[in-house]
C-alpha cells in the first residue's frame, strides 16, 4: 500500500505489534500495528498516517484523506487480508513441548565424553609423571631425594 500511494520503497525496517490504549502510528522509525482495535481501525488509522506522509498540508479528514483510505480498504480486500485473519485464528500454531528427559540425557552423554576424554588425558599425564620419578630414583640417591636442606 505504501509503494502505491507514497511512490517510494517503505522506509521502515522495525515493525511491531502494539497493544492496549497505543494507535497504529509510527514513531521514531518503528512501525506500531495495534491489532486489538480491529482491521478497520488500522486502516483508518495507516491511511491517516499515508495521507499526512503524501499531503502533509492538508487536514485530517480532508477529501483526499477519504479517497486513500478507500483505496487501503480495498486493498485489503482485495488481497483477501480478513480471511488470512481469520484462518490464522482458527488454526493456531501448536506449540511443541520440550522433552526434558531427552534434553537432560544428551547433556549426560556429553558431559560423560568429556569426562572420559579428561580421563584419559590424566591417565597419560599420570604415567608420564610416574615413569619421571623412576627415572629420579634411579639416578639419584634417597638421601639426595629426601633431605630438605643441604649443608654447605
């Protein structure tokens, strides 16, 4: 609707659904969409905001005003927008529960490999270490070994 009336590429990248006492208006780039209201409020609503954009001169309910917010109300029937609406409610989207046994199991897994994996490494470390002190013992005396302190 924006590129037919305005004749430009829509210029906002951030469009969010509003609720409550909020219009649908743009404010600081951020396109705001109050679904609550109904589709007519938006369409009389995103027209007033089409008209001020095109004729930013003119009042608000000025002929021109009229004439746009007819051609955004056919538009929206014409792309057949209230029947999407309503399909979208009847069929609404099944939100899938996580399986948390399933979830927590594969987390046992990988915490079981890393710890293997830890293990293992140890276990390396561990004989190498061992096989250094063989080595000591076998060049060295146990006096030499034990004695803290040597006498000059």
């Amino acid at each position: 609707m924006w590129r037919k009336e305005v004749g430009s590429k829509f210029p906002y990248k951030t469009i969010k659904q509003v609720s409550g006492n909020r219009y649908t208006w743009v404010r600081r780039g951020v396109v705001s969409i109050n679904c609550d209201k109904g589709w007519g409020d938006i369409i009389h609503t995103w027209s007033h905001w089409l008209d001020h954009r095109v004729n930013p001169k003119t009042r608000p309910h000025s002929a021109e005003h009229s004439l746009i917010e007819l051609r955004c109300t056919k538009y929206f029937f014409e792309k057949g927008f209230l029947e999407k609406s309503r399909n979208a409610i009847e069929q609404p989207k099944v939100k899938k529960r996580i399986n948390k046994v399933a979830q927590r199991y594969e987390r046992m897994l990988k915490r079981q490999k890393a710890w293997n994996r830890k293990l293992k490494l140890a276990q390396t470390n561990l004989e190498k270490v061992n096989k250094e002190i063989r080595v000591y013992e076998r060049v060295h005396s146990e006096e030499k070994r034990t004695t803290k302190y040597l006498i000059p």
